[in-house]
C-alpha cells in the first residue's frame, strides 16, 4: 500500500474530531531521480520521501483538516549517508491532521 492508501485507512478508522499525528522523512528539496531508485537509500527512508507539499496534499486528500507538517531536523543526502555533493534536501517531520467532527 502507498501512502495514500494508509492516510485513508487511518481517516477511516479515526472517529470525527481525532487527531493523526506520524513522523516521517519528507523532501526539502527535489532529490534526483538516480537517488530515487538507488537500493542504499531505502535504508534510510530516502528513496521514498516525497516533497512536503505532496505529503500535505495526501493527508488533505484523505479528508484530513488542519494540517501542520513540522520540520525536525532538516539534512542533506550526504549526512544522510550517501555521496558527497548529492543534490537536495530532505528532513525529519511531524505531520499532523485532524479528522472533522
């Protein structure tokens, strides 16, 4: 299932006026697309991040309100283990949401 698939179970689930709140690593910055799809970044949850506003999007999507996406601790590939000069920026997030009365 992708992400879209478990905010809508969760917001399904959840009862009206609940709160949803994950930590997640979310894209800063577009990452290229040769990190994407490399096996060593799956590891770390780098492959998989999406831009932060796509992340907002899916929560609004799935019919949440009131979403806040907190940025933690923002870093660059390289201190998340991959080469040196990497492009990009991805970051540490809380995301929360809440599910209307």
């Amino acid at each position: 299932a992708g992400t879209g698939a478990v905010v809508r179970a969760a917001f399904r689930v959840l009862r009206p006026g609940c709160r949803r709140a994950v930590s997640d690593v979310v894209e800063i910055e577009p990452l290229p697309a040769a990190v994407k799809s490399a096996l060593v970044a799956w590891p770390g949850c780098i492959a998989g991040t999406i831009p932060v506003e796509a992340a907002r999007a899916t929560v609004t999507a799935a019919g949440f309100t009131d979403v806040v996406i907190d940025i933690t601790h923002p870093y660059t590939p390289a201190e998340a283990g991959l080469a040196e000069g990497t492009p990009g920026k991805i970051g540490s997030a809380f995301i929360r949401a809440v599910r209307p009365a």
